[in-house]
C-alpha cells in the first residue's frame, strides 16, 4: 500500500476512534444532568458536543505524553501498522462494552492498544513501563478515588449550607447550576481525552511521509509540537461523537448507579471535572469515565451507603480491570494480521 495512503487512513481510523471516544463518553458529562431534568436529552448533547470541541484546544501535555509515554518514537521505530493495530485494538474493545452499556475506559483502551501493538511489533523492552505506571496506570487508578472523596466531603458541606433551606428552592437553583457543570464535565473531557488521538496522529505521522504540511519528526513530537490540523480535526470528531451520544451509558451512569437529585448530580461534576482539569494541567491521561463514576459513588454514599446499588459499581469496576489488558490482546492479535498484509 502506498506510504501517504495508509497514513490518511491511519488518521482517519484514530478520527474513528476519537468518535467512539466521544459517544461512549458523552454519559459521563450529561447522565446525571439528563436524569435529574436539569437539561432535556437534546440540549444536554449539543451542549457537551461544544464544550468538548473548546476543551480540546487548551493543551497539549496530554498529547504529548500519549505520543511518547508507552513507545518513545526517538528510540524506537514507531510504523503505521503499530499505530493502526493499536486503534483497532482500541476501537473494538470500545464497541463491545458499549454495546453492553459498560462505562468502561476509553484511555485504557488506548494505552492497553499501544501496549499490546508495543510488543507484538518491537517487544516487551519497547514499552517504557516506568512512564505507564507513573504516568498513566497511577493517574488512571487515583483519580476516580479522589473524586469519590471530593465529591463525598462537597456534599457534606451543601448538606450543612443549606440545612435550614427550603427544599424547593434548593433543587431549582442546583438545577440551574447543573448547566454550568454539566458544561464544565464537558471542557475538562475536551481537555483531556480528545488530546490521546492527537497524541496517536502524531505517531502515525512520524512513522509515515509527510501529509498536510511538512513531515513531522520525533524531536517534534518530544518537544510537544503538533500541528493545528490535528487539533481541530481530534476536537471536531470527539465533538461529532458526543453529539451522537451514549444513550446505554448515561442510563447506567444517570439512574442505575445511584437516583441522584441536583444538589448531587451538581457537586458529582463539578468535582469530576476539577480532578480531570488538574490531571491535565500535569500531562496526566485519566479516564473521565472513572472519574465521574467515582464522583456519583462519592455524593451518593454521603447520604446513604444503602442507597447505591454497589453491584452495579462492581460490574463497572471488572470492566476497568480487564479493559487494559483486553484493549492489548485485541491490538495484538490485528498487529499480527495486518503485518501479513502490509508492509
């Protein structure tokens, strides 16, 4: 296959991804805004499909670490057919636990991919298995924690503020709020996720010949330069994909977790979004889909342990433990097939 073709279709299939991202994660900025009516379905999906578009100009750390944390690209040889089979490897672990409304992790499936592309191509001493553990598997592990113990003490604190309030309008003021946080999921989600298929295109684009523009080298890369195109192109397809939407998983995240009401709904984004804004300001890739469900956990549990269905938690917890290591047989198993094929 011709060089300069199979990178557009490299590109295209991590634009493929990127919208899979984007689907399967619009629940974790809307659920819980669609479920207590502060927004209808409708807007809640156009509001998150812009907010994640604006998000996604805000840095480049996250990119940058995505490009060159699993397989540095000055060290190694980073081709095409590694890059595709680990977006295959992604995009099909992705599809299967959506089709089961899984909220499962679409950066683990991502890393899990390159891992598992990693090895099949170049081998185990490829993978920098320092920078994954420090900076993605700890982040990754952490931040849903920490955002079930912000979210926890956030609505302590609402509960004591307005103790002696009326109920009424409490929940039609948390309703409102919920716009802004719901908005504010959305840009950190931006922020953080579309950056990991940026972070992708920029391999694909130091393993192939130049495309759009001048060819772009590893030094490049390194040095966290990346060019537009590829920003607004990551930003426009996770954009396309929110607006689709992911009806399963906000069902799941909205309702079967936890019923939740404003005041909760509220202070579970707000929190959320904080944790993954500060992940990003520090280059850290989390799962926004474990943030929020660590952030629902935490404001349901603060008024009654009971009253989250925990085995409903359980089953999302399997599916982020195997997520990575699934995401890496999957990429394997394609990296073997389609070097066959391509060379």
């Amino acid at each position: 296959m011709h060089s300069t073709l199979f990178v557009v279709i490299v590109v295209l299939v991590a634009l493929s991804f990127d919208f899979t991202n984007g689907f399967h994660d619009t629940a974790n900025a809307i659920a819980t805004s669609v479920s207590t009516h502060a927004l209808s379905p409708r807007m809640a999906v156009v509001l998150s499909a812009v907010m994640n578009f604006l998000g996604a100009f805000v840095t480049l750390k996250v990119a940058t670490t995505i490009s060159r944390g699993v397989i540095d690209p000055t060290k190694h040889d980073v081709t095409l057919v590694l890059v595709m089979a680990a977006l295959i490897g992604a995009i099909g672990w992705n599809l299967l636990t959506w089709s089961y409304g899984l909220p499962s992790s679409s950066s683990h499936a991502l890393i899990g991919g390159l891992v598992g592309a990693g090895i099949a191509s170049l081998g185990l001493d490829a993978i920098s298995w320092g920078g994954v553990v420090e900076k993605m598997l700890i982040p990754l592990v952490l931040s849903p924690i920490i955002g079930f113990v912000l979210a926890y003490i956030g609505m302590l604190i609402i509960f004591w503020v307005f103790r002696r309030a009326r109920p009424r309008p409490v929940h039609r003021g948390f309703r409102l709020a919920q716009v802004l946080s719901a908005a504010f999921v959305s840009f950190s989600h931006g922020t953080n996720d579309a950056q990991k298929t940026m972070g992708v295109i920029a391999l694909a684009l130091v393993g192939g010949p130049a495309v759009f523009g001048r060819k772009l080298t590893a030094a490049d890369v390194a040095a966290g330069h990346i060019p537009l195109w590829v920003v607004a192109a990551a930003a426009a397809a996770m954009a396309f994909g929110t607006y689709f939407g992911g009806w399963r998983i906000i069902r799941t995240l909205g309702t079967r977790l936890y019923k939740m009401d404003p005041a909760q709904g509220f202070d579970a984004q707000t929190m959320a979004a904080l944790v993954i804004q500060t992940a990003s300001h520090f280059g850290f890739p989390v799962s926004t889909t474990h943030v929020v469900t660590g952030a629902v956990l935490g404001a349901g549990s603060s008024q009654s342990i009971s009253a989250v269905r925990w085995g409903v938690g359980i089953n999302i917890f399997l599916a982020w433990i195997i997520t990575l290591p699934m995401a890496a047989i999957f990429a394997a198993v394609v990296y073997v097939i389609l070097h066959l094929f391509v060379r």
